[in-house]
C-alpha cells in the first residue's frame, strides 16, 4: 500500500469522523472517493464499519437529543429501502454499482438546496401528508444508505420539513444512523462486502475518525457552514461525475 493511498484513507477517515458531529454533506464525498481507490462493491463495506465507528462518537455527544417515537415510525419504510438496496447490490456488477454510486452522489447534491429551500419556507406537508412522507423519505434513505451508504440528504429533508430544532436535527440523526448502518452490517457480510481483506483499506483510516469527530464537535459553531458545505456539493459532483465517465 502506497503511502498517498495510506495518506488518502486518513484523509477519508477524519473526514467521516467530520460529518458525524459536524457537516453531514461531507459523506458524499467519502463515498466517491473510496469507490474511485478501490472496488466499488468492496468500498461498500469499508465504509459501512467507519460510519459505525463515527456513529458511536456521534451518539455519544447527541444522545440526549433524540425522538424515539418518531424514529419508530420511519423503521419499516427504512428496513423496505435497505432489503430492496441489497437485492440490488446481490444482482449488479462492480462497474455498474461504480456508476450507480455516481449517480447518486449527484442526485444528493441535487437534494441539497431542495432541503435549504424547504427549511426556509412555511411548508406544512409533513402535517398534511405525513404517511406518505415517511414511506418515500424512508425508504428512499434505507435504498441509498444500502447501496452507497448515503442516505443523509432524504433523511435531512424529512427532519426539515419536521421543523427540528438544531440539536434534536443532530440527536436523530446520529442515532437513526447507528441504528439502520448496524441493521446493514449482516446484509453486507451475506453479500461478501466485508472480508479480512477490507481491513487493510480500514486500519489506516480508522484512527482518523475520532479525531475529525471531536474536532467537528468544537468547530461546529465556529466554522463558516456555508462556504464549507457549498465546497462540498462542488467537490461532491467532481467525484461522482468521475465515477459516471471513469
């Protein structure tokens, strides 16, 4: 292993540690950039275990802050999402999951200002029609979560459109997580996406992800999220077009 592929996965592990306390967006380029150093189908399961470590930072600092009843409302819809992702990744080939990954991180980045404009304007739908909000949304975010382990901007609109307050938006978020990425880990094993070999990609990032969690928790309110979150979406489409063309 090369030391700017060891250098790169550090980077990839503190970046992950990041977007579990601090700025979400960033998972979308985690996700691309571990499909583009090695195989996509494997670079699933790599990411999977750094996420849970990142999940277990986030729960601890928002464990306070978090829904319950809510949470059990989205369970079935996710649960739906993330069969149907497996089946997709049991029945796909390493280049057309690359391309799916893609495609995705472009339809993230699409989903970005949707979820701006929303948390900006007076919109009731989640009143009006919370059902089919929560069938979509969810299973939509169990889907993308499944297959490229990015289902943060579905999960973000839902919890928008709810109005949640920062820190309880933080609160569900890191648990709804855990919990789904733990409920993935048997699917990812039967698929043969985690394997000894995987750990060589994991061992060099998985230090890296305390660190950028912990930083993430002092800088949040430090940092300009603007600037750094549109940094984001445009570095996020650079690689997810890369994946598409490559």
């Amino acid at each position: 292993m090369s030391l700017s592929l060891i250098l790169l996965l550090v980077l990839i592990g503190f970046l992950i540690g990041l977007s579990k306390t601090a700025i979400g967006g960033i998972g979308m380029v985690n996700a691309a950039l571990l499909a583009t150093i090695m195989p996509a189908k494997e670079s699933t399961g790599v990411f999977l275990v750094l996420l849970i470590v990142g999940d277990l930072f986030a729960i601890g600092v928002y464990k306070k802050h978090v829904e319950w009843k809510m949470l059990q409302k989205l369970i079935w819809p996710v649960i739906a999402g993330v069969i149907v992702g497996a089946y997709f990744l049991s029945h796909s080939s390493d280049e057309s999951l690359k391309k799916t990954i893609g495609w995705i991180v472009l339809l993230l980045v699409g989903f970005y200002p949707i979820s701006q404009r929303l948390q900006k304007r007076e919109l009731d739908i989640s009143l009006r029609y919370p059902k089919p909000l929560r069938i979509v949304l969810g299973s939509m975010a169990g889907f993308m979560s499944m297959v490229a382990n990015s289902g943060g901007p579905p999960m973000s609109i839902y919890l928008l459109m709810r109005r949640n307050s920062v820190m309880n938006f933080l609160g569900n978020t890191a648990w709804f997580f855990f919990i789904i990425n733990i409920f993935k880990l048997p699917f990812t094993l039967g698929l043969g996406l985690l394997d000894f070999q995987s750990f060589y990609y994991i061992f060099p990032a998985l230090p890296a992800v305390p660190v950028g969690a912990i930083l993430g928790r002092k800088l949040v309110n430090k940092i300009n999220l603007e600037l750094f979150q549109k940094i984001t979406l445009v570095t996020a489409a650079a690689v997810g077009l890369n994946l598409i063309i490559s």
